[in-house]
C-alpha cells in the first residue's frame, strides 16, 4: 500500500508541477495581452487626434476654398459693370478672346456662390 502512496504522491507532484507552469505560462500571456491592449489604446488615440487634425484642415480649406469663389465671383461681378460701363461710353465692344457672351451665366450677387 505504501507503494500506492507514493506513486500517487509523485502523480500529485507532477501535475502541481504541470499546473504551475500552465499557471506562470497563463499569467505571462495576460501581462502580454494587457501589454498590447495598451499599445492598441494609444494607437487609436493616436488616429483619434490624426482624425481631428485634418478635419480641422479640412474645414480650414473649405473656408478657403469658400473664400476664393466668394472673391472670384466679386471680381466677375465688377468685370461685368465694368464692360458694361465701358460699352455704354463708347461704341466699339471689348470681349476677350474665348469669351462669347459677357454675361456667361455669371452669379448677379456673389453671394449666390456661397
């Protein structure tokens, strides 16, 4: 019997010995896995703040964008008073070359182009 306990005792001792290597392996991989949970966190903080920064570009560049059409239909808008001005003090009619129609469908309000 005593033979028995003893080879139980030595089975006991080799699966204590396998479960603390499982239990030291398992810990290991959750300090990796929290490790890299981590790192993914700050990545997607990282974008987050990318992400913001060119919509703030873009927004700026929109602004812009929205500013030079304003402008360009402001200078189209006194282009057009102009010629006209000039065509109604004096006979002969000034038109660029590749322009056919002076008003080309431009905005009256350059405030229609917004």
């Amino acid at each position: 019997m005593n033979r028995f306990l003893l080879g139980g005792l030595a089975a006991l001792g080799a699966i204590g010995s396998v479960c603390a290597v499982l239990l030291r392996s398992t810990h290991q991989n959750l300090k990796t896995l929290d490790s890299l949970r981590r790192e993914a966190d700050a990545a997607a903080e990282k974008l987050r703040r990318e992400l913001r920064d060119h919509d703030e570009t873009i927004f700026e560049l929109q602004a812009m964008c929205a500013d030079y059409r304003f402008a360009i239909a402001k200078l189209e808008q006194d282009n057009q008073l102009l010629r006209s001005a000039l065509m109604g003090s004096s006979s002969p009619q000034i038109q660029p070359s590749g322009e056919s129609n002076p008003k080309r469908n431009c905005p009256q309000d350059p405030e229609d182009v917004l």
